[in-house]
C-alpha cells in the first residue's frame, strides 16, 4: 500500500481507527475523518502523520467539499456507523432513521462525491453486520442498517465497474460504540456473549482491520462481503 491514497470515514476510534493506523504501517498516505476534531484523541497524539478532518456524511454539501482536495483516491473504507435499540412502535420515525441513513444514505454521498477519483484497482468498503444475517428483536435498526451497506457493495460493484466494492461483516466487536449502546452493563453483555461463540471471544478491532485491508489490496476481489463474526451465523 505504499504511497496509495487511503480514506477512512468515521476513523476516530474503534474498527475505523484499526484501518487508518494498519494502512498507514503498510505506507499509506492516510487521511481520517470524524464528526469533531476533538473525537481523534490518542489517534493525533500517536499518529501524527495521519491527517484529520471533521465530516458529517449525512451533509452531502460538506462530502462534496472535502473529496474536492483530493485529486485521486485508491481506497475508502467507510466505518461511520451507529445502532439503537428499542421497538419499532416508541420513539418518532426519524429518530429510528437516522442509524440507517447514516449508512445508507451517507455511504451515497461519499460514492457520488468520490467515484469519479478512484485510482484503476481502487476500491470503496463499507461496514455491514452480524445483524444483515441474524436479526434480533428490539436491534431491527441494526439489521436493516447493515444490510443496506452489504447490499450497496454488491449492487455498486456492477453499477459502477470496474471500481471495485466490497463489505465487512463484524460479529461482536470491543469497540467504543457499545459504550454508549450498553452502558454499565457493557462488560457483562460482552461476557455472555464470548461464551456463546465459537471461538469463546469477541473480535478486536484490529481483526476486523485485517479484512479490511484484504478487501482493499486483491484486486481481484469486488461484490464481496467478508464476515469476522467468529461463527456467530451459525449459532
């Protein structure tokens, strides 16, 4: 990946931030954004030489002015993602919406902002879920959220070949996002789980990262959808 152009959307923290820093070891010309500069943290203070922007992909007047600097691209991962839990019956609509316009809607904006940029052999990679294929009641925000970005890889890399597009599909993974989603009760949902997986663990960001930077590096691979769920399909 050496001097190759890498993008990471939502690269503050979590499986996001393993892309940005995996990619700038691999010598990628690395660029990260998140919703506030002050999100980077410890990413700015270790990694220096990665370059930070605030962006929120759901402006699509601010996705067009920020992919305008560049004038090529080799890969954009976009990690940019949230869930809420809660039935389909309480809140308002637009509440329940938001998750899934994020990924959806926002993974449209980077795609019309960028396609045009994307050096021969590039590739865009969005972030599905366990959710796409195991639903769970009271999580339907998730499931659909995630499904929408899997089923945007495989439809884009037809759509606009030979641009290459592809998926991650992480199971359970310790990131900061669950902080927020659980709570107090995050270190003991986590511990029920490992011990229902296969592999009696949870994925760590960096794993989820190793797929990733797969997905950008074989060229031979697009409409994929890679899944680092540790066999949680299949139980």
């Amino acid at each position: 990946m050496k001097n190759e152009r890498v993008i990471v959307i939502g690269g503050s923290s979590g499986i996001g931030k393993a892309v940005a820093i995996e990619s700038f070891k691999q010598g990628a010309q690395v660029t990260v954004t998140g919703l506030t500069e002050k999100n980077f943290g410890d990413l700015k203070s270790g990694y220096p030489n990665i370059a930070m922007a605030a962006l929120d992909i759901n402006d699509e007047p601010s996705v067009n002015t920020f992919f305008n600097g560049f004038d090529s691209i080799d890969h954009i991962y976009i990690a940019a993602g949230s869930t809420k839990l809660g039935s389909i019956l309480d809140g308002t609509v637009d509440v329940h919406m938001a998750p899934i316009d994020l990924r959806l809607k926002g993974g449209i904006h980077v795609i019309r902002a960028a396609a045009k940029k994307i050096n021969e052999g590039g590739s865009i990679c969005f972030t599905g879920g366990l959710s796409t294929d195991r639903p769970v009641a009271g999580a339907w925000v998730s499931g659909i959220g995630t499904a929408a970005a899997e089923q945007l890889a495989r439809v884009m890399a037809l759509e606009l070949a030979p641009i290459r597009f592809n998926a991650v599909s992480p199971g359970w993974t310790d990131t900061p996002m669950w902080d927020a989603v659980l709570g107090e009760s995050k270190e003991e949902v986590f511990q029920q789980v490992a011990e229902k997986q296969l592999v009696k663990r949870l994925a760590k960001p960096q794993e989820v990262a190793q797929a990733v930077l797969f997905l950008m590096t074989n060229k031979s691979v697009t409409g994929e959808i890679i899944h680092v769920d540790g066999g949680a399909r299949l139980i």
